[in-house]
C-alpha cells in the first residue's frame, strides 16, 4: 500500500511540476511580448529557409523537416502574410499560408507568432488525421543591420479536432531568412 500511494503521490507531483513549469513559460511568453514594440507596419519580403526536426516531442514518427517560406513585408495592422512550403524525409508534404506578426525585442531580436491552413499529405510518415491541417508557430530571430535573420521555431501542426482523429505533432525549426529586393508596383 505504501509504495503504491508514493507512486501516486510521484505523479502528482510530476504532473504539478509540469503544469508549474508550463504556466511560468506561459508568463514569461506573456511579459516578453508585453515589453515587445510591433516591427514597422511595412517590413522587408523575406525568403525564409528552415530545417530541423518533425515530431520531436512524442517520436512516435520522427523525421527531418524542410521549409521554404516567402513572408511579405506588407500587411494590414500588425498582420502580415505568408506563403510556405514544408517537406518531410518521410515523404509527407505541407502546403500552408497563413498571418504572422513581428514583435522587436531591442534592435536585433524579432518574435514573431504565427498561424497558418493548410493541406497534408503524410508521404511514409504520422497520420494526423485529415488533410486540412492548421499550424502554430513561435519564433525568436536575431535581426542582422541587412534585415537578413536566424531564428529557431517550435511549431504545433495538428487539424484542431475536425479529422478522423487529431493526432498534432511539434516541429523545431532553425531558420535562415534572407530580404528579398523586388518591387511590386
């Protein structure tokens, strides 16, 4: 009886551990984008490149991630458009388009939460239950002089229930992005 009632006891006291140290994240999140100003309403095109890892959290489908994105410069308030592509080794295939939004820490550090839909195609890898997929993003950027940026993403791709099943996968993302300089009048 003892050792099980200490079982009990060591998952909850995990579980509030894990809850405590999400809610701190949370905060911190939170009191870093409140002391964030919004880049300028007009900032540069960029092409985003990104590699890194696809279902680093559960590993239940592990594979390495590919994505070219174009982010346009231009938006409405505080959103802005973008336009990706994403690959997996395990063959699977991700159109999306979606808002994101550029938040400055200081002059170099840019967090930019973004959303996006998109259609799915699981190649060889995890079932996430439909084609229609939504995905969320976090990313914090070091800003170059030339507007070129290196960031890290985590990501949750998932169907927000509407599918077969919602399995949702995280994704951690290193990104390269280079400013793209063409006009379009």
């Amino acid at each position: 009886m003892v050792k099980k009632h200490t079982r009990q006891c060591e998952c909850w006291r995990r579980a509030v551990n894990r809850h405590a140290m999400s809610a701190a994240g949370r905060l911190a999140l939170l009191a870093a984008l409140g002391a964030a100003q919004p880049a300028a309403a007009e900032g540069p095109k960029l092409l985003a490149l990104g590699t890194g890892a696809f279902d680093v959290v559960r590993l239940d489908e592990p594979a390495a991630d590919f994505r070219i994105e174009y982010r346009h410069g231009r938006g409405l308030w505080i959103f802005q458009p973008w336009l990706g592509l994403e690959a997996t080794s395990k063959g699977a295939v991700f159109g999306v388009a979606g808002l994101f939004s550029d938040f400055a820490l200081g002059q170099r550090v840019i967090v930019s939460p973004s959303i996006g839909v998109g259609a799915f195609r699981r190649g060889g890898g995890l079932d996430l239950g439909s084609v229609f997929e939504i995905r969320s993003q976090l990313e914090v950027a070091w800003r170059f002089a030339d507007e070129r940026r290196l960031g890290v993403a985590f990501s949750h791709i998932s169907n927000a229930g509407i599918g077969d099943h919602n399995v949702g996968t995280e994704i951690a993302t290193l990104y390269y992005a280079i400013p793209l300089a063409f006009d379009d009048r």
